[in-house]
C-alpha cells in the first residue's frame, strides 16, 4: 500500500535560517504529492501540492519538488520565520485511474523557529 | 479560514457513551472525508462520502459509522466509546473527481474519561 515517509522532529532553527524537512514516498505510478501545515489549536491547511513528476509547489516562501526518480517532495524554505513555527505534513493521493482519493500522510514534523 | 466547519469544537464524554461529530462542507463540495488524528496512530482515514453515497472506507472501527445527508452535511456517530478514540477527528471536503484538494475543518478534540 501507499505510505509516506517523514524527517523526524522536532526541528527547531534560528530565525533566517534554511529549512528542508524531508519526505519520501512509496506508491505505484504517479501520485498527487501534498504538504500541509497544521498550526497549534488549528486544523490542517494545504500549504503546497504537486501533482505530475518535476513539478514544483510553492506558496509563501516554502516550496517542494517531485521527484519522481528518488520518490520524494522535500519542503523547503530560503529564510525562516517565528511565524513559521508549525506541524509540516507530507501527504500523497493516488493517481486518479485508482479511484482512491483518500489522504495518505506522514508523522509529521514539528517546527520551531527561534528569534 | 477553508470554510469547513465542525461542531462541537470540544467534547468530553464517559467510556461507553455515544457522540456525533458534525460536518459542514465548503459551500460547492460534494465530497466530504472523515479523518482520527491520534498520538499513536497519526493521521489516519477513517471514511469517505460523495454526494449523500459511501465511496470509500478506511481504518474505521465498526462501533463508528457516519452519514452524508441531502444538504451535505456529514455526521461521524461514534459509540460504545473506549478511553483509545480520545483523539482529533477532521472533516475535510473536496470538489471531488479531478480536483484533487481536500480542505480540512478545525477538528473536534474528543476526550473519552
């Protein structure tokens, strides 16, 4: 089955710095690729999707690539902020031909950005 | 803001009680998926309706059903609660078919005593 793999948090950084929070997926042929950012007491928000190989998702600063030859969508960001400070999670779909269109998600990672 | 809603926000209740968590779609949605966010299990799926029909079911308990009715709006009716269904459960709703995004609601926190 689908599953996503995830970097271990917490990740806490200073502000400014660089931010790249790993994802690894395993599925068969060409899933849709999604991070989520689930900020404390909130519910989850789409902060990111790509949906065919070497596309590339972005919105506010953050973006991901996937990569379909290493299976992965890191997220990444040039220069963090304290209003960054977050649960970033991975999540796949299945190619639409599967007609499966629930959400797959990983751990999650806890970010903390410092000032 | 998704336009999502979900009520209650909080709820406490007894192990072997009965709840129903409700659902508002955004304004458009067909689809309507039910989600558990538990310290152990994660971000699971628990089941998925598509214009008042079931369309697909996950790791949902037997003691959990749920319902999509005319309006859209969706009901998670949970019983014979044990102290393990303490968790977070979203709601989220999609155009459905080719749109591929799914917007979640805040979540109802569930505690079970």
């Amino acid at each position: 089955g689908n599953s996503v793999t995830q970097m271990e948090g917490p990740v806490t950084l200073s502000e400014e710095a660089f931010l790249t929070i790993n994802c690894t997926y395993t599925a068969t042929g060409y899933p849709s690729l999604f991070w989520y950012v689930q900020y404390p007491g909130e519910g989850l928000q789409l902060l990111l999707k790509a949906t065919k190989a070497d596309d590339k998702g972005s919105n506010k600063g953050f973006e991901a690539t996937y990569r379909k030859e290493t299976t992965s969508f890191h997220l990444e960001k040039g220069s963090v902020q304290v209003s960054d400070s977050a649960v970033y999670f991975c999540a796949l779909r299945d190619q639409p031909s599967n007609l499966n269109e629930k959400l797959t998600f990983g751990t999650g990672t806890r970010l903390t950005i410092i000032p | 803001d998704s336009g999502v809603t979900q009520t209650p926000k909080h709820l406490i209740t007894a192990t072997g009680q009965r709840v129903t968590l409700r659902c508002s779609p955004r304004s458009g949605d067909l689809s309507v998926y039910w989600y558990q966010q538990s310290l152990d299990q994660g971000l699971q799926f628990l089941i998925q309706y598509y214009n008042g029909e079931e369309r697909a079911k996950g790791n949902i308990l037997e003691r959990f059903s749920a319902q999509q009715f005319p309006d859209l709006h969706s009901e998670l009716n949970l019983s014979s609660l044990e102290l393990g269904d303490s968790a977070l459960y979203f709601c989220a709703s999609s155009v459905g078919g080719e749109t591929y995004e799914q917007y979640f609601g805040p979540g109802t926190r569930l505690t079970v005593t």
